[in-house]
C-alpha cells in the first residue's frame, strides 16, 4: 500500500472519531471539522513522520491537539483583541457624551476588507473556513488577511 492510499485509510478510520473528540473539546462543529480537516493536511505535509511512526492512530490524535490548543489560544487572543477594542469604544463614548460605532472607530486602523474580515471570524464566531468560503478566497488567504489585520490593530492600539 502507498502513502495515499494508508493515510485514505487513516482518514477513514478515524475521521468520525477525532471530529467526535474535536466537537467535545471545541464545542463548535465547524471550528472541530476545520481542526479535524487541519490535522490530515499536516498528515497529508508529512506523510513520513505519520506512517514511520509506531501508533499512527495516536500520531493524528496528538496532532489534532495541538491543533485544537492552536485554535483555541488563536480564538482567545482575538476575543482578547476585540474586548480591548470595544473597552476603547465604551471610554470613547463616556469622553464624547455619545454612542461611537466600533466600525467608525477602527476601520481605519486596517483595510477595510481585511478589518470586515477580522469582525466576522472574532465578532461572529465564523471559522476561518466559512468566511474563506464566502468570500470566494483561500483558507490561506483568508489567515493571512486576518493575520494583517490583527496585526495593524495592535500596532495602532499600541500607539495609544
């Protein structure tokens, strides 16, 4: 049997038992099948490391972990972001005497798609995955443009 065809078989395998674990850890099915389907890509990247090891069960158990402890850490630290975001909202708000959009805040602070970007992955709890779909553009792309806009968020935050 090639490469292929056993990591085909692992993906058989243990795809309804790692998406099972990855929903019980994650408690969002969509966030659990982007970790599960994140997990075979790096199978799929490294083949050797997968299929040389003693326990390939346990190989794509332990990688789907770091996965989720990934996602989970990447969830937090936009969640963090977007609080102090809004904390800044709030206290703007207090010194103007009125109520400040968030959106008239900090569109400025990044491209406007990449910020649009950055609000529905933390604001709206979309993964990475569905927003990439909407949009037309690549997982990939769509990381990277998050990754800008966290970016130019915290260097402008910084500033203040």
């Amino acid at each position: 049997m090639n490469q292929d065809e056993e990591i085909k078989r692992l993906y058989l395998e243990m795809y309804d038992l790692l998406m099972s674990y990855a929903k019980g850890v994650l408690e969002d099915y969509a966030l659990a099948e982007e970790a599960v389907q994140e997990t075979f890509r790096i199978a799929c990247s490294k083949p050797e490391d997968l299929l040389s090891s003693k326990n390939p069960n346990g190989w794509l158990t332990n990688t789907l972990k770091n996965v989720m402890s990934n996602t989970k850490r990447t969830r937090a630290r936009l969640n963090h972001l977007f609080m102090v975001l809004i904390q800044l909202n709030e206290w703007s708000a207090e010194v103007d005497g009125g109520e400040l959009d968030v959106d008239v805040l900090y569109a400025n602070l990044t491209d406007d798609k990449d910020y649009q970007l950055l609000k529905k992955v933390v604001l709206e709890q979309r993964t990475m995955l569905e927003v990439s779909s909407e949009l037309g553009i690549s997982l990939e792309a769509c990381a990277k443009r998050v990754q800008r806009a966290k970016k130019a968020l915290k260097k402008k935050l910084s500033e203040n």
